[in-house]
C-alpha cells in the first residue's frame, strides 16, 4: 500500500456496502438482499478500476517526466 492509502481493514463495514451498491446501482437494502457474490463483484470491479485508473496515472506522469 502507497503511503497515504488506507486499507479496507481501515474503512467502515457500512462504507464498503455503500460503495458496493452505488456500483451495482442498486440500494444498501437491495444489496443486502442479494447473495454475497454480488458484493464480491462489485467490490472486484471497484478494485480493477482503481488500478487501471492509477496505471494511466502512472503514465502519464512518466511521459510528462520524459519530455521535462
């Protein structure tokens, strides 16, 4: 982990479910409804996009680095 990232040990049960159902599109309720694979999922994707997000990031520093 970066420093100044938190882990998901360091965040609330309730913001997790939260962010899960906002990805879903669905409501804390609704998601607590489903079975547990579908805040797997989400959680997943959540994960897969932050890494993508960050690795483009990444890029874009280092290309900016090179023509400096």
């Amino acid at each position: 982990m970066s420093k100044g990232q938190i882990g998901a040990d360091d965040v609330p049960k309730w913001y997790i479910e939260l962010l899960a159902a906002d990805r879903l599109n669905i409501s804390v309720v609704e998601l607590q409804q489903l079975p547990i694979l579908w805040r797997e999922r989400a959680l997943v994707a959540l994960a897969a996009e932050n890494e993508a997000r960050d690795a483009l990031e990444q890029r874009a520093r280092d290309m900016r680095n090179r023509q400096a």
